[in-house]
C-alpha cells in the first residue's frame, strides 16, 4: 500500500484497482513521472470507454438470464 504522501504510488495503485492492463499503467506511470500529467485524462478515458462497454455487454446477459427465469417461472406456474 503506497503513504498518502506517495503520489506515484497512490497513482500505480488507482490504476491497478481500477482494472488497467499493465500496458496502461505503464503509460500513465511513465507521463506521470515526466510531469506531463495533461496526457493522463485521455488515456483514462479510453479505460472507461472499455469498462462502459464491458458493463453494457455484462447487462445484457443479465437481462437475458432474468428473461429465461421469467419465462421458465411462467412455464412452471401453468403460463405459456
């Protein structure tokens, strides 16, 4: 665990607990320790975008599994 006064290790440590592939944290490790800290926020935001889709796609096997249990509910109580 990085010391609160550890910014590159409180950074390495967010980006890993935020589920950045290694090439990522290496990236933004890298920018970081040259100071050029305005590179950061776009690489982020391409992480997001793959959680975002990750998400969506996590949401529409739910939806999936919840309709399957519905309809094998329905066919149990004397539905279709």
């Amino acid at each position: 665990m990085a010391e609160a006064t550890d910014t590159f290790g409180i950074l390495q440590q967010n980006l890993l607990d935020a589920g950045c592939d290694s090439k990522t944290v290496n990236s933004c490790m890298d920018y970081a320790k040259k100071g050029e800290w305005n590179v950061l926020p776009s690489l982020l935001k391409q992480h997001r975008k793959i959680l975002l889709e990750r998400l969506h796609t996590d949401q529409q096997q739910i939806d999936c599994l919840d309709f399957l249990l519905y309809r094998i509910k329905k066919e149990n109580s004397g539905g279709i």
